[in-house]
C-alpha cells in the first residue's frame, strides 16, 4: 500500500548512497576512533586484546552514539565481549573513562542483563543506521533484518535507560519494512505513547502497518491517521500522503462514495500546486487518477458478481448453467473509458504510476474477458528490470492466467524468470506478505495446471519454485503432480470393461514411485515438525500404490516408530500388505496379527484379517486363512455392502475351491487308493465353497470377479462329480445307492452347464454393447470351450456341434477356433458325417496360417499347442486322412 500511496518527499538530509561515500564513511569512523583513543588502543581493540574491557568499550560506544555516530557506537560494541555471569578485568565500581561521556547522559547500568540490552540495542541501532545509508530496498531491507533481533533482545532485557521511546521506534520501522506488521504495531505504539515528539514521523506508518494487519480492524488505521490530521503545521505533502492512504483505506473497505469524494475533495486542493507545475501535487494527481480507475473497476466486479448471484437463483443453483453464462464477455462499457485513462497514465505519467497503470489494464481486461490483452499488460510490467513490487505483481499475474488456460511450458518459463529475479534484484523487498501472496497464487497456479492434466509442467514449476517456496513445499508440490499425474494415467488407461492396460498401469506405478521419493525429501525436511509423519504417510501411500514395496517397508519402520498409538494400525496394516507383497509372509502376519490382536475394536482389524488370510494361503496355511475371513462375514459389525466383507467372501470362496481343485488334481496322478482318499477328504470345502461361491455370484453379479467366480462355480460341479462316479463303478453298491449317486452326478452336471451356458450369454450379451476386457474374453472363451466339453460328455452331440460352432465364430482367425474346429470335427465324424469332419480338419490348418503373429506368443495359453505343435499336430491329421482317401481309391480300383 505504501508502494502506491505515498509521495516521495525529498530529504536532504540523507547523502547520497554511492558505494564510494559508504567507504567514505567508514574512513571517517576508524579516523574518528582512532583520534579518540589512540593507535595501540585501537589495535588492541580490534584485535580482541584485553588492553581496554568490554565495559569501557560498551561506555565508549555509547558516548559515540550520543555524539551522532551510530554506525561507529555499533562496530565498538561488537568488540565488547561480556561474559556470562559477570564483568570483565574492571569491577562494578571502578570509575569509567574520562570524557566518555557528558555526565548526564552517561550510562550506568548496575547488572550484566544491562550490560547485554546496552550492546544490543548499540548493534541494532548502528544497523538501522546503515539501513538508512543503503543504496536499493532490498539492502535497506537486510540491514534492518540484522537490527531485529539485536533490538528485539534489548527491548526483551529492557532497553537502556532513557532509550526506551527511541529503541521501540527503531524496533517497530525495522519490523514494519521486513513486513512483520502486526509485531511493528505494538512498538511503534508504545513509541508515540513514550515520545510525543514521534508522533509527527510514525503515525502514518502505524496507520500503514494497521492497514495491512490482518488482526487489526481497518477502522483502527483511519483512527490513527486521525490523530495525525490533528498535528499541527503538517506540509501539504504529509497531508496529501496520510489523505491518499486514507481514501486507500476506504476503497479497500468497499466505500466507494465516500472514496469519490474524498478524491474529488484533494484533486480540488492539490490543483494550485498542478497548475505551478509542482512535481508532488503532479504525482498526488497521477495517483488519484489511478484511484479513480481502481473504483471504476472494483464496482464493475461488484456488477458481476450481482450477475452471476442471480443466475445462480434464476438457474435454481446450478452452477454449470451459470458458469455457462459467466463465460460470455461482458458488456462493461465503463471499462472502455478506465482502460482509455489507464493509456494516457501509462504514456505521460513517471514510471511507477505507469506501471500500476499496466496492472489495472490487466484487471480491466480480465473483467472484460479480453485474457490476451491482459496477459499482454502484465508480460509488459513483469519484464521491467530490475524487478519491482509492481513487475512482481505483475509476475503472478501472468503465472495465474497462463495456468489458468494450461499454457504449462509458459507457466514455468514465468515461474523461472520471476524467482530468479525475486531473489536477485536490488529493487525487491520481499516481505513476508509477498511471500504468502506468491505461495498462494503459485499453489493455485499448480492446482489449475493438475486439473487441465499438464503434470510434466506442474512438475517442473513446482522443481523452479524450491528458492522461495523451500525444499519441503517445493517437494511436496511435485509430489502431489507426480500422484495426480498416476491417477490420470489410471483413469485414461482403461480399456475395454474398465480394465486398465498394462502399459497404463506401468507407467501409473512410475509416476507414483516418482510421488513417493518427493515425499520422502519433503518428509526428511520436516522431521523435526508436526507434519513430519503425515508427510511420512503420504510417500508410504505413494510407494505402495507403485508397488515399491521394498521402499515403503523402510518408511513404515520410521513410521510406526514414532507414530502414536492411536494411528498405528494403519501402519501396522500397510507394512503386512508390503511385506505380503515381497514374498515374506510369515512376517507379515505378525505385523497383521499385532494390529489384530492389540487393535481389536479398531475398524482397520477387518482388513488386517483379510490381508492376514491372503498371507496365510500363500503360506499354504488354508485353515488358518479360513478362521480369519469367517471372523470378518461374522462379526456382525460388516455388512455385506463394505468393500471388506464382499473382498472376504470371494477371497474365502475361491481360497476352497483352489485347494479342493489343487489337491484333486495332483491326488489324479497318484494311485487309486490315495485319489479315492482325497476325494473324500476335499468333499466338505468342495461342498462349501459351491455355496460361497454360489452367494458371492448372486450377491455382486455385475462385477468383473463375480464372472470369474462364476465360472469356478461351474467348475466345483464339476468336481462335486469326481467322487460320486468313483463310487458308482464299485459293483458292491446296491442299485438305489447308484440311483442316488447317479442323480447327484447328474444334478451337478445340469447345475454346471446352467452356469456355462448363463455365463456365456451374458458375457456375448455384454460384448455387444461394449468391448470386453481380457479377463472377460478369457472367461468367455473357456466357458464356451467348457460347455461343448460337457454337452459331448452328456451325450447331447448335436448341441455339442452347434456350441463348438459358436466357439469358432466368435474367436475367428484366432487359436481358440482351431479347438472349435476339432470339436465341430468329432462331432460331425460321430453324427457319420465324415467327410465333413475331414474338411473341418483341413479347415483347421488353413485357419491356423491366417492367425498372425501377434498370437505366437499366446498359442499355449489360451490353447493346448503353441504354434509349432499345431502345425505339427495338424499336418500329422492331414497325413492321416490323405494316407486313408489314398487305401480307399485303391481298394476301389481293385473292386470295380
């Protein structure tokens, strides 16, 4: 606000500040010492030496302050070193040096906390002195930063006796130029409540500083400047400073009529001194000029917004209909005329006005909807060298419109320019304001680039803004776009049943890795902060879902080290799930059984139990596993509608069927008394994971694991058979024990078909609407395989051919045709078709040279052969027909 609101008044009592006259000054101190105390006292001094102690130094330097020499008192009293408990060679009452000073205004502090605020306020004024002497803002700025915390200990301690008012203003100018407005408040009043004679020079800063606090009501800042239109024989240009920043005031608090008039009023007052060509009343009348466009503008937002609120109520609160009509320019002829002012100020007025000038042009246009002209304006005014307060407005401005249409390497080509020049330039004193204005637009600025999905140069401005923002914003930053980055690649990758390619879902885990190496920098940046584990948890996040679990085993440590207990299961559940993942699950279920254990009424035990079960199958542990999921669909607090209790009732339904098929399958190349053994003892988790299975398919039918589970559903009929047909072929079995086994063979078998064949007409059903994912075509195409099996195992052969037949057209010119084309041939051959069967046949190896290339690798996979074997298989079939057509038309040429 001072920026814009204050006319620069010529003082003359500051020199100029050229490095030469600094080194003259200098000079002039070591002279002036040396004049005082001689050259082997001097040298002694300076060298540390012990010829002088730091009391007599503290009482010399305070005598050079009174005298006027500030920066020579301050370089003095850096050489006192006062010790920690007492005084130096001198004791408390030794007399101090002659002529050190006059008598009443000597020092005579009596403890060495005194001592200290002595020196300490000596330093800090001397470097107020030097800011005072500095040749750009960001020097005077520094200068003033080294003050505060010499003044601030001093101010502490209590400043020295009789320096109170003087310390406090110090105090309060330093903090109020390095922007820490709301401590320079309480100082700068205590100075004009000690001082009356401060009150002329520090209450328009007050009323600035209380401008600008976000603590301080604005109508505190117009009090004070109250009281300072009641000091007596203010010069216009005080007078015309304090009214401007008044009117500011007002404006920034929405009262336009009475800023109007008050502009008005002063335009009247300062129009003699425009008329005599005076440079200060030209300025006052510049700035007004751009007050004027401020209020112009400021109400046009007004308008819109009073625009947009009624479309809202018209539209019934849908937004999207009001953005829609927010999105047509807007017809604000007002502006015209601001941004034709706007124009000549920025063509006849001094460069600062000029530029404030751009700034509003920008804001007229962006109204106006008119975003080129606007980026055009502040391009304009970020490009002035050295960078200011209104190039760094400027700045952001062009960041925040250049995101705002995604324009992504612009975004960083800005970001770049203006953080080196935010750090370099002499004109810029960053305040903590500014800095909480960049961090803001910037964060902004980067959100919008992650909505419009431009990661690679979110990520790159988010690298660009390290300097300002630090290491553990900049790397949070690039971690958030690397992780929306891999939710988009997740979201943009899926296929065909929503299935998520495998080029998708590697390139989604990179960029989550690269999410959670960000976060890991930000989290060891933050170590000593109470956003250390949060930041901790989300690289433990990232790194999981890139299946980096080794990395995220290594955090998970730390984690649960210096987690609270409260929290800890959910580290206790993410270490089990790494350590699954790595193939260690015995450990794995210890972690998961301590959360189980220890966290019983914590909702996170149901997902340890689930991840402990998957551990315990893959540790061959089947009953272990069993207990778990049955613990979960029993608790009673889930309910089949929790993502947890659905997961538990596949996991424990297909866990059944897996071992009970396992076992059967590997007892089938045993002997017949172990076969006939295993088939009695899988035949209870057979027969219960028909009806998990069985619930799972009825419960979540539309979901991609149902079809699987459904599919295995058909196949445990099919098993359920195994042990029923063994019995039957033993002769001791009376007849209505056969009639029996015979009905439950045949129910599991009809049961078995009636889940192939609703399997397959409702996969073809889905596949005409949209295209179906591998898995689904997998299941498809086994299911129909599977149901020709069985339909030619029923005896049901003209039902067989026509299933094989479908298998073929649906999977033309690829491997699983050829399977269709054998069934159809056997088929046909049983039927006493045979000359067909042998087309079929011949058909089967020419299909097999159409299939291209790109099926090589998956010939064993969805068939019996690899290529290779099918050429083999397929020739040796034709050979075999040829060699019988060959014995048949000889055996018919012998027998005419």
């Amino acid at each position: 606000m001072a920026d814009k609101a204050k006319v620069e008044v010529d003082q003359q009592a500051k020199p100029p500040t050229t490095p030469g006259r600094r080194v003259m000054l200098a000079g002039v101190g070591v002279v002036t010492l040396t004049s005082l105390l001689g050259f082997a006292t001097m040298f002694s001094i300076w060298l540390g030496g012990g010829d002088i102690d730091s009391k007599r130094i503290l009482r010399l330097a305070s005598s050079q302050y009174v005298a006027g020499n500030r920066i020579v008192a301050a370089d003095l009293a850096k050489q006192a070193m006062l010790s920690a408990g007492g005084s130096d060679s001198e004791t408390e009452d030794e007399a101090p040096l002659e002529d050190s000073e006059p008598e009443a205004e000597q020092e005579k502090p009596n403890d060495e906390q005194e001592w200290q605020s002595l020196k300490d306020f000596l330093i800090g004024a001397g470097q107020s002195a030097r800011a005072d002497l500095a040749g750009s803002a960001r020097e005077r700025r520094d200068a003033l930063q080294e003050a505060i915390p010499h003044l601030q200990r001093s101010s502490k301690a209590g400043f020295p006796e009789g320096r109170s008012a003087e310390g406090h203003r110090l105090l309060g100018e330093a903090l109020f130029v390095n922007g820490f407005v709301d401590d320079a408040i309480t100082h700068l009043k205590t100075a004009v409540q000690d001082d009356v004679t401060y009150r002329r020079e520090l209450l328009p800063i007050l009323a600035e500083a209380q401008a600008a606090s976000a603590l301080v009501v604005p109508r505190e800042a117009l009090t004070t400047l109250t009281q300072y239109f009641k000091e007596p024989n203010l010069h216009p240009i005080e007078m015309a400073n304090a009214e401007l920043l008044r009117i500011r005031l007002w404006l920034e608090q929405g009262r336009y009529e009475e800023t109007s008039e008050a502009i008005k009023d002063l335009r009247g007052r300062v129009q003699p001194q425009v008329d005599a060509h005076q440079q200060w009343a030209l300025d006052v009348q510049d700035q007004l000029a751009l007050i004027g466009s401020e209020v112009a503008i400021a109400l046009a937002e007004n308008d819109i917004a009073r625009r947009r609120n009624e479309g809202l109520a018209s539209s019934g609160n849908d937004a999207t209909s009001a953005d829609i009509a927010d999105s047509q320019p807007h017809e604000l002829p007002q502006l015209d005329r601001e941004i034709e002012r706007l124009d000549a100020l920025q063509r006849e007025s001094p460069p600062d006005i000029a530029l404030e000038a751009r700034l509003l042009s920008a804001r007229a246009f962006r109204l106006q909807k008119r975003y080129r002209s606007a980026l055009s304006q502040l391009t304009t005014v970020r490009s002035q060298r050295p960078l200011g307060s209104q190039g760094f407005e400027g700045g952001l401005g062009e960041i925040e419109l250049l995101a705002m249409f995604g324009q992504g390497p612009e975004v960083v080509s800005a970001t770049r320019y203006l953080v080196r020049e935010t750090k370099q330039s002499p004109n810029l004193s960053f305040s903590p304001a500014m800095q909480s204005r960049f961090t803001t637009i910037l964060t902004e600025s980067l959100l919008q680039l992650r909505r419009l999905e431009a990661f690679e140069h979110a990520v790159e401005t988010a690298r660009a803004l390290s300097p300002i923002f630090g290491v553990a914003e900049s790397s949070l930053q690039e971690a958030r776009a690397f992780r929306d980055w891999g939710d988009a690649t997740l979201a943009n990758g899926r296929g065909a049943g929503q299935e998520i390619s495998r080029e998708a879902a590697a390139l989604a885990r990179r960029h989550y890795r690269q999410a959670g190496d960000a976060y890991k920098v930000a989290a060891n940046e933050r170590f000593t902060t109470d956003q250390y584990l949060p930041t901790l948890w989300s690289a433990i996040d990232a790194f999981q879902r890139g299946r980096d679990f080794a990395q995220s085993i290594s955090l998970l440590k730390s984690y649960l080290q210096y987690e609270e207990r409260g929290r800890q299961p959910r580290g206790l559940v993410a270490y089990g799930r790494a350590l699954l993942a790595e193939g260690r699950p015995d450990e794995a279920m210890d972690a998961l059984q301590t959360c189980i254990v220890e966290f019983e009424r914590d909702p996170l035990r149901y997902d340890a139990r689930l991840l402990a079960a998957q551990a315990a199958i893959d540790d061959d542990r089947v009953e272990q596993a069993r207990l778990w999921l049955i613990d979960n669909l029993n608790d009673g607090e889930l309910t089949p509608q929790s993502p947890t209790w659905r997961d538990s009732l596949f996991t424990l339904a297909e866990m059944l069927f897996q071992s009970s098929e396992t076992k059967i399958l590997e007892a089938e190349k045993q002997s017949p008394e172990v076969y006939a053994q295993t088939l009695v003892e899988v035949r209870d988790n057979l027969n219960e994971s028909i009806r998990r299975l069985g619930e799972a398919v009825q419960r979540y039918d539309t979901t991609q694991r149902a079809q699987m589970a459904a599919y295995q559903l058909a196949h445990a009929h099919l098993l359920a058979t195994r042990g029923p047909e063994l019995t039957l072929n033993q002769e001791e079995n009376v007849e209505s024990i056969q009639r029996d086994l015979r009905r439950r063979v045949a129910s599991h078998k009809a049961e078995a078909l009636r889940r192939f064949e609703t399997l397959v007409n409702f996969l073809s059903e889905l596949a005409r609407d949209e295209e179906l994912s591998d898995r689904q075509t997998a299941i498809l195409r086994n299911a129909m395989l599977d149901r020709a099996d069985l339909l030619k195992e029923l005896g049901r052969i003209a039902e067989a051919e026509a299933a094989y037949r479908a298998l073929g057209v649906r999977f033309m010119n690829e491997p699983p045709a050829l399977e269709a084309l054998l069934g159809q041939s056997r088929m046909a051959r049983t039927l006493g078709r045979q000359r067909e069967a042998d087309l079929l046949i011949r058909q089967a190896s020419m299909v097999l040279d159409r299939i291209g290339p790109q099926w090589d690798s998956r010939f064993s996979e969805v068939t019996r052969y690899d290529r290779a074997g099918w050429r083999r298989y397929l020739d040796w079939m034709i050979q075999r027909l040829d060699a019988s057509a060959t014995r048949l038309t000889n055996t018919n040429a012998n027998n005419p």
